[in-house]
C-alpha cells in the first residue's frame, strides 16, 4: 500500500537562546519544537477520466461469491461511490447489472471489451474477485475480499491499466475483525447480511483505487 505524507507543520513553543548566558545563576533553555503530523492519504492508482461512458464489470468464474445479487453489490457500491466522488460523472456511468446481463447472456468467447461495447461503455474496470471469505479461521468474524483490476478502452481495445503485459492489479479489502463464535452468522438471513456487508467494502474499496483516500478511511488492507 502506498501512502503519502502530509506535510509536517512545526509549532515553536519556545525560542529560548541555547547560547549560554554568562549572569550566574541563569538557566539555560533549549528550542522546544513540536511536530505535528497529519494521518497521511493512501493514493490512487489511476485516474479515470470523468467524462467518458463508463461502467464497472465484477467478474467472478470460479464462483467464490454463492449468490450472484451479492456479485451485483459489488459494482453498485463501487459504481455509486465513483459518482459521489465525482471520479464519473453520473450522466455517464453505465449500471454494471447491464454489464454483468451481458455476460451471463452472452457466450464464453465475449472479450472483456466487446462487453463494454454491448452497454455503450468507453471505459470499462474490470474486477476479477479472486477471495472473498467471511472468516480466515472459521472462529472469528475476519470479512476480507481480494479482487484483481485491469481498466480497459473499449474504443480501441486496449488496456490502459496496469501496462499490457502485467497482471491485473490486486488489492484486498477487509472489515473489522470481530473474535469469538457469537460474531459468526449463524442462520441465512445472518450470513446474506453479513455477504451483503462485505459486499458494500468491496465496492467502495475497489473504487477508492481510482481517488486519494485518508488512511482512517482507507479499505485496503495489506496483502
């Protein structure tokens, strides 16, 4: 994770002289500064451009998401949050339940693109989820996902992010962890919930890759 720091802004408290003073009896006192340091902002890792049509594709083919409406909420809140940061502007932000229609309607040969272009889309982000586990102990409630990004041109079919020729991007994005069984879903409706929560971080985290984010803020975990 790659973070920056804000500038240190330094507070004299005192400007004492550390030259010694020759009356007897005289204390000496030392500069006294204070640095006070701000929490620092993880960064983007790329800039969308706002004004072309865009959508956010989840992808999922090895079925580490049981229900697909949970795979829906990962674009929608990532979708959503895009728009609140203004990273797209809403006029131009495709739902990403077309793109997924397209997919699952469409046959096995459709390239990433050739979906974007079936919704209209200029620009198409393109999340592989790769883990998304609700505990990694099966003891205590641990929510973390993994997804894979690569960002697409659909105009001239081209991969814009990471380089052609590197592998996607992957980041993880977790909740808090909470020990102890009686934190663990225990009946369907607990555990939809509990998805459906994990869902909602995915999303949000997947798009805080495209905007600067305040660590406390920040959904990326370590990998």
């Amino acid at each position: 994770m790659r973070t920056r720091t804000i500038a240190a802004h330094v507070l004299f408290l005192a400007t004492a002289s550390t030259l010694m003073l020759s009356a007897p009896g005289c204390n000496i006192v030392g500069p006294i500064a204070m640095v006070a340091q701000g929490p620092g902002e993880v960064e983007k890792v790329f800039e969308l451009d706002k004004s072309k049509k865009t959508v956010v594709f989840v992808d999922d083919p090895a079925n580490k998401i049981a229900q697909r409406r949970t795979r829906s909420q990962i674009g929608e809140a990532a979708q959503d949050a895009l728009m609140r940061r203004k990273k797209v502007l809403e006029a131009n932000m495709i739902d990403t339940r077309s793109a997924m229609s397209v997919a699952a309607n469409g046959d096995d040969t459709l390239s990433i693109t050739e979906i974007g272009e079936a919704v209209g889309a200029e620009i198409i982000v393109y999340a592989l989820v790769t883990q998304f586990e609700l505990s990694g102990d099966g003891v205590a409630l641990d929510p973390y996902s993994e997804v894979e990004v690569k960002v697409f041109d659909v105009t001239t079919h081209s991969r814009l992010f990471p380089p052609a020729g590197e592998p996607g991007y992957r980041s993880r994005f977790g909740g808090q962890r909470r020990s102890g069984n009686s934190f663990m879903p225990t009946g369907r409706t607990d555990l939809l919930r509990a998805q459906s929560e994990l869902a909602r971080i995915t999303g949000e985290g997947l798009s805080q890759l495209f905007y600067d984010v305040e660590v406390p803020q920040s959904l990326r975990r370590q990998q």
